[in-house]
C-alpha cells in the first residue's frame, strides 16, 4: 500500500479528516479512486491503514508502531545541486534519523544564509517524498547546514565514523556489529575529501576512521552506503499492536 504523511487522529478508531492540499494530491496528482487503500504516517513511528473516502480516512485496520532503534546521523559535506537531493532521497530510503549539511573546507556549494530556510524546506520535501515511497517508519529531520565544529559538539553520547578511503582497514559494517551502539554519527566529507585540520578535529572528537570498501566513491554513495550498512548491521523492525499514545 502507498504510505502518505499526514497527521494521525487522536481516536485512530474513528474517521477523520483529509487535509485540504492532500485531498488534492489525492485527486489529482496521484488520481486514486474513492475507496482506495492507504496507509497514512504521521513520521514520528506511527501508522495506520485506511481507506481515503473523498474528505476522511476510515482506519481499516490496527495502528502500528515501530520498534526502537538504533540512531544513525549523517554529516556530510554539501554537493552540488541535483547530486545534493539525490542524497537526500536515497539516504532517508537507506534509514537516516538526521541528516545535517556542512560546510567544510573542500566543499564547492556554499549556501548563503539568507536562503538556508528556503533551501532546508526543499531538502525536507524530498525527504518527505522519499519517506512515503519507501515506506519507512520515521521521517528523518533535515537541518540547516553547520560549520564541522558546532556539528561534533552538538553530538553528544554517540559512537562517531569518519568514512575514510585512504584510512586503517576498519570496517563499519563489523564496527557496528561489534559495538551495537545506541547512537551512531557518520562523517563523510565532500569531493576531495576532509581537509587535514578537518581530520584532526573528528580525531579529537573520537571519531574512528572506517572504510565502505576498496573502491574510492563518490561523496553521495559513500553517505548512501555508509547508512545501508549501518542500518544492515542493526536489523530494523516494525511492531503492531502496540499502547495508543495519541489519545
């Protein structure tokens, strides 16, 4: 069934309400009969089947809720244009939880301040469209791009990776394993990589140094890659039936 961000009722047991820009949507961008099947998420890990009856859903069927999960976050050097949203959609598919662009050293794209609410609004658009095509249980946030050192300090408690090509042969896919963290942080850098002070500073933070494989990728398959095997080491799960925290 085709999965729709939408608001959940309090009462998911009753009908309720199509927003007015979905119904819209409904109608006449994707031209779905009345009675179709959905299931409508709210992105905070609750879903629920319905059935789209012009202005209201009808639940057909239990509300369901995800397991809890490990956290993976991406920072990652901003890339150009097209190559930045393509990272955006395929990350959100891959389980991203938080996606945030920086501003380093070697990065061509620099975003003026000025319009980083506009550019975050588009980036979390297609982050909304990519997490109804896949189906995925929360809708990852987008942030604002940050400088590398307001990103690291703002971490926390997490197990931190920088994707390095040229570094010691770790592999995340056996870290994660290993270590089954409860927060995991990914650094990737830009085309051309992190700059040496860059380096410098993610050591410092504690990041350890791992490697995707023996090829050398790009900037947006390595954050690609990087979550798939994150969210491969962890094993992901969905449950149904559980307590109703919506009313």
């Amino acid at each position: 069934m085709r999965q729709l961000y939408h608001p959940l009722p309090a009462n998911p047991a009753q009908p309720f309400a199509v927003a007015s820009v979905v119904r819209h949507r409904l109608e006449r961008v994707l031209r779905l009969p009345q009675g179709a099947r959905l299931v409508v998420a709210d992105g905070s890990g609750w879903r629920l089947p319905v059935r789209w009856h012009l202005d209201h859903f009808e639940p057909d069927g239990p509300l369901q809720s995800c397991r809890e999960r490990p956290w993976v976050e991406l920072g990652i050097g901003l890339v150009k244009g097209d190559r930045w949203e393509w990272l955006v959609e395929k990350c959100v598919e891959a389980g991203v939880d938080r996606l945030v662009p920086l501003q380093l050293d070697h990065c061509v794209v620099r975003v003026d301040p000025a319009r980083a609410n506009d550019k975050v609004q588009r980036w979390q658009a297609v982050a909304i469209e990519a997490f109804e095509q896949c189906g995925r249980d929360r809708l990852p946030q987008i942030l604002p791009p940050a400088k590398l050192d307001t990103w690291l300090d703002a971490l926390g408690d997490v197990t931190l990776c920088a994707c390095d090509e040229t570094g010691p042969p770790t592999s995340l896919l056996h870290l994660v394993q290993d270590r089954h963290p409860a927060r995991l942080a990914l650094l990737v850098g830009p085309e051309g990589g992190l700059a040496a002070a860059e380096q410098a500073r993610a050591r410092t933070a504690g990041a350890v140094a791992v490697t995707l494989g023996p090829h050398v990728l790009r900037a947006e398959t390595a954050a690609m890659i990087a979550v798939a095997i994150a969210r491969a080491a962890f094993h992901d799960g969905f449950a149904i039936d559980p307590p109703n925290p919506l009313g």
